[in-house]
C-alpha cells in the first residue's frame, strides 16, 4: 500500500535523500575483513557499537552487532516521537546536514557491503537502485532512540561474521500515513495464556476430525480447519486473536463447502486405468450405502439406486474401457447422484460446522477468563482512562495496548547450528537463526515498551508458538496460507509503484518493516479508503484466481470503479516463498504455484497519477519474473482472468508464423493496457 501526506514542514529539506552513488567514498569490505578498536564511550558500547579497521579503505568505522549496522560516522544518540514516529523511520539530521542513505536520520552514512559478493536470483535481497526521495511527516521527527541492550551475549565469532542472506529490506522508509489512534483494549500477550490457546486449538483441530469420521466415515479435507480459521476472523467480532466466538452466520461456507466436496467419498487425482476403476466402484458402494442408511425421500432413493446398478452392471460387463470412460462414467454418476446424496447429507454438516463453533466460542471464554485471572494476580486492571489522541495523520505504527505487560516468565534460549530453540515448559518452538535476527530488528523498531529487551524472548515465543498452531502439525500443512512474493517482485513494487507497506504479512514473511498481520493489528477497509482519502492512494493486490465459481473479493475488486489495471500469472509459472520460510531449508524456499494468480491494481485519481501503471513500470514488474525465466499474460483492464490462457496461445500462435521467442511475445501481451 502507498500513500503520500502532503505537508508542508520546515524540515523536509533535511530529509532529501541522495543517491548512494553520490557518495565518493569507496565501498570497504565485509566485518569479517577488520579488526576491532575498542575507542568508544560506555553508552555506545552497551548499545552494541564496536570501531572497527577497514583494510581496504585504511580508516576506521563502527560496526553494531545487534543490527549489523555499519557507519562511517561515530553514532549519534538520541530520542525520536513515539506518537508521530514511533519507529523512527525518517528522523531529521542531527545537524541538519542531508542525509545520504535511506533509513539513516541522524547524518550518518550507512556503510555499504561489497558488490563482489556473489548474487543469484530470488535467494537474498540485491542492491537496490537508490532515487532521490522527499518523504513528509505529520510532524516533525527527532533523531532515533537508542536501543537497549539484550539480556543474552552475543559471541565473539558472530561479531564480525559475513551477513547472511536476506529476504527482506528493512531499510524503506514508509510512505503510509494513518489517523492517531488510542491504544486498543487486546489484552497483552503472555507464554502461560498462549500454551493455552495453542493446548484448546489442538483439541478443537482433534473435534473436527472424531465429528467427520463418526458422522460421515471420512478424513476432514486437508487444511480446512487452517482455511476456517482464517474465513472466521473476517467475520469475527470476538475477543480473542485466533479462535472465532461471535460470527453471523454460524455456519462456516467454507467449511460446509469443503467437507461436502468429499461427500460421499474423497476423489483423489488418478493416474492409471486400475485406479479409475476402483474409485469408480466405491463413489457407487458409497452412494447406495448413504442414501439406504439415511431419512432420503422415495425420489432419491430410486434415482441413486437406479444409477448405481446400471453403474454396477456397466463395470461387470465392459473390460475393455480405458480411463477416460471410467472417469466419464464418474464425472456421469456424480451429476446423478450428487444432488440427492448432498441432500441427505447437509443436516449433518451442518451439525459439524455449528459444533465446532461453539466448541470454540467455549475456549475462548475459557481463555479470557485465565487471561483475567492472570492479569488480576498482577494487579493489572482496566481502570485506568485512556489518553487523549489527538486529530492528525501520522506514519502507520505498530498497534499499541492499553493495559501495560505483565511480568514475563522465563524462556530458555539455545542454538542448533543455524537454528534458535526457544523452550518454556517443556515446549519447543524453533526459527531459522537469521529470522531470529530478523525479529530483533522488528522488536527494536516497534516495542517501545521493552528498550532492555528483557521481554523479548517470551513475546517471540508467543508469536511462533501462535503461528505453529494456525498452520497446524501436519508436514507443510498450512505453508500456503503465509506465502510471500519473490524478492526481485518486491523490489520491483518499491521501485516503480513506491510500494513501502504490505497489508497482509507477518513477522516472519514480511519485506518491509511496515505491514498489518492476522492478527490484531489487521485494520482498515480498501474501498472506503479509496473513495474517502483525495490523498495518493495505490493498493496491488495478488490473490488467486479461482473462477470455478469466482470469489466475491475477486468479482468485487474488477468491478471496482479504482481498478486501473489488471495482470494474470499463469500457474505452474511463477512462484512463492513458502509459509514456513523462517524454519524450512533454502531449498525449500520457494514452491510454484499451482493456480494463476491475479494481479490488480487499485488506486484513487491521485495514486493513478503518481503511481500509474504504464507499460514501462508493468514491464519492470514482469522483468522480476523473468529473473527465474517465467512470463506473465495480461488480460488487460477490461477482460476477466480468461484471458491470460488466450495471450499465451496467440504468443505460441505467432511463435509458429515466424515471430520471436515466447518470451518476448508475451511479455508484449501483458503491457496492453
């Protein structure tokens, strides 16, 4: 999401930026190549400053281990507004000199990693093409906060260690500019609640599946539960972060309509002619069995039984039919028999969906009420008044809570090679060494509540452990549901479309530092935004294109009157980074995707004319999937997700009359607008 405030302050001169070519200083080499020179005061040190010697450029700079920031310039310590800046994303210069690399306010100059490092495509962020930008605030920042120490040590090997590879720049400053808010009444996160949450959430996943094997005799669909708790909190006002208890309506559609698709059994992809057969005989078996044994009315009992013996008698006498009989005269017995089996069976499903809510509308009464208790024993209550906000715009900032944290437990933290291991009673939660990284930058950005870090471990405990439990305990179950874009397609969004926020991410999987997630802090609605703000608005929106039926988001954003343009990804040709990035191995990164996805651009008249989609920014996009070698079709703004086969066929067509590669002719067909 892009948004621009256009205020005008007497700082906005010092926060210009110019490129990181203007620099004539040369690049030194990595940490790793220095040695360090222990010339600082105590406040710096503590902060996790260390001068180091670069043999390359001859000079001194100064390295911090806990972000692996790097300056040529001594640090300058100081303080920021929390309320119009809290993440001290564009503090002014100290000294009101201009300030030279993105994410640097205070005058310094972030010192660049070398470009003989070896680079491949879609595996770590790349160097990046820096523009000159005049960010403008509500008001007018001060310098950043000082960062508090850990309560662990870092060794004295990681000191000076090469930086690993990333899938993230957490240097883009935010454009995104958002009312002040009060603080919000969520009650703080803490380990003892969550190992509940997650204990009562494992239950209820055990529920579902005993409701589907004793009530219809088979497997809950995979990922359904995943895929209800997710359709749930769209619609749910209650109280808790994960678990649904006040929806209208009580039945889930998607769990209805997916437990009902594998009514009267689940169809599985077939391969062999053996196969067809089988799954023909037992859709039959299992049809006569569910209409004899349930209340079905005298219609239905004698169309489905009169289909099924013909079926029977056709599999008796006919040995010679290949595959594609048998799974026509499949595709012939379900239109039968379908409607009268889904019939009998509706009552009962929904029996299972209207259970299971109320089930968790239960835990999480259970829940509140422990959360309660434990706040009670704390002596923290909801007595105090809230503070006065104030009527104005600042940069979009992390949700802060009313009620203030209570006392932390202890987590036990230890490492496995590249592996963190966070333990609190005896229950493990682990994340890849470099995202543990990653949530320490996150964590200094946004807790101004904890400088000392003295609650981040149990807090990041509490966000894996919430995480684990949404996608479930299944092998790659529930990946698909945090899928990321490629790097080189965010980059490619910054770049042209001065995309700095994403509106849907989370910690783990997140590019910018900016970014609204599942849980709490999800706020806002698209459409009203567009029609109410006359400032720049732009939102791309990637979300699959299911059109067998279409979904209401997706029928609802192409007949948007903001829609400016729209792209189709044709599937099995492009890719995402997978759910469980912050745990799985580099050669899991990535997985195609195995539907089109749909690209839409929806933007106010201000964000069309600052951010339109013209042919050479569409081109940049599709160039960052061609990185890997994929194409894109385009089916223009004013065809449905159709046509993205069509473009592809006519490039092959052209491709066959002499044209040039498929690659170029339908990279040509994407920049119709």
């Amino acid at each position: 999401m892009t948004s621009e405030n256009h205020g005008t302050l007497k700082g906005d001169a010092a926060l210009v930026m110019s490129p990181s070519g203007s620099s004539s200083q040369g690049q030194p080499h990595l940490p790793s190549t220095s040695k360090p020179i222990q010339e600082l005061p105590d406040e710096l040190i503590q902060a996790g400053w260390s001068k180091c010697w670069s043999k390359r450029e001859n000079r001194p700079y100064y390295f911090n281990r806990f972000t692996n920031q790097s300056l040529w310039e001594m640090p300058v310590l100081g303080q920021h507004d929390v309320i119009s800046d809290p993440l001290g994303l564009n503090a002014a210069p100290a000294s009101g000199d201009v300030v030279s690399d993105t994410g640097l306010g205070n005058g310094q100059r972030k010192r660049r990693l070398s470009e003989e490092t070896p680079q491949g495509p879609n595996s770590f962020k790349r160097p990046k093409v820096d523009t000159p930008v005049t960010p403008t605030t509500p008001t007018i920042p001060i310098s950043p906060s000082t960062p508090g120490t850990k309560p662990w040590s870092s060794s004295t090997e990681d000191k000076h260690a090469p930086p690993p590879l990333v899938y993230w720049d957490l240097d883009v400053q935010t454009n995104a500019v958002i009312r002040e808010r009060a603080p919000a009444d969520y009650l703080p996160p803490h380990p003892e609640i969550e190992l509940q949450r997650a204990q009562l959430t494992t239950k209820l996943r055990q529920h579902y599946h005993e409701l589907c094997n004793q009530r219809e005799g088979i497997e809950p669909p995979r990922e359904s539960f995943n895929r209800w708790l997710l359709e749930r909190k769209v619609v749910d006002k209650g109280c808790d972060p994960l678990l649904p208890s006040d929806c209208d309506p009580v039945i889930s559609p998607s769990m209805f309509r997916e437990v009902m698709n594998d009514i009267p059994i689940r169809l599985s992809r077939i391969k062999y002619k053996e196969e067809a057969r089988k799954l023909l005989f037992k859709y039959a078996e299992a049809a006569k069995k569910m209409i004899d044994s349930r209340n079905a009315t005298p219609e239905s009992r004698k169309v489905v039984k009169w289909n099924v013996e013909d079926t029977m008698n056709w599999l008796r006498k006919d040995h010679s039919a290949s595959k594609e009989d048998y799974m026509d005269r499949l595709e012939h017995l379900r239109k039968q028999c379908g409607p009268h089996v889904a019939a009998v069976a509706k009552d009962s499903i929904e029996g299972i969906c209207t259970k299971i809510y109320h089930i968790s509308a239960e835990y999480v009464r259970r829940i509140r009420q422990a959360h309660l208790n434990l706040l009670k024993d704390c002596n923290i209550t909801d007595g105090a008044e809230a503070p006065e906000v104030q009527d104005r715009l600042v940069y979009c900032y992390p949700i802060r809570l009313a009620l203030p944290s209570p006392p932390q437990p202890r987590v036990e933290l230890h490492f496995e090679n590249e592996i963190a291991c966070l333990r609190y009673k005896g229950e493990m939660v682990k994340v890849n060494r470099n995202y543990f990284s990653k949530l320490e930058l996150l964590y200094r950005y946004s807790c101004i509540d904890d400088p000392r870090f003295e609650k981040f471990l149990s807090r990041v405990w509490c966000l894996i452990k919430r995480y684990q439990v949404m996608f479930g305990s299944g092998v790659n179950e529930g990946t698909g549901l945090q899928g990321a874009l490629p790097v080189p397609v965010f980059e490619a969004l910054h770049k042209q479309f001065g995309v700095s926020f994403e509106c849907f991410a989370s910690p783990l999987n997140c590019y910018f530092k900016q970014f609204c997630s599942a849980f709490p802090d999800t706020d806002g609605i698209l459409l009203e935004l567009l029609e109410r703000s006359s400032e720049p608005l732009s939102f791309i929106i990637f979300v699959p294109e299911w059109r067998d039926p279409p979904t209401p988001a997706l029928i609802r954003m192409e007949s948007s009157p903001f829609r400016r343009h729209q792209l189709t990804v044709s599937a099995f040709e492009h890719e995402y980074r997978s759910g469980s990035q912050h745990i799985c191995k580099r050669e899991d990164m990535y997985y195609k995707a195995v539907h089109s996805t749909a690209v839409i651009f929806l933007q106010n008249a201000a964000g069309f004319a600052k951010w339109e989609p013209t042919p050479e920014r569409v081109q940049e996009l599709l160039g960052a999937y061609r990185i890997s070698g994929r194409s894109l079709a385009s089916p223009g703004p004013s065809s449905t997700g159709t046509g993205g086969a069509g473009g592809d066929r006519d490039s092959r067509m052209r491709q066959d009359q002499g044209g040039g590669s498929p690659m170029e002719k339908s990279g040509l067909d994407t920049l119709s607008v």
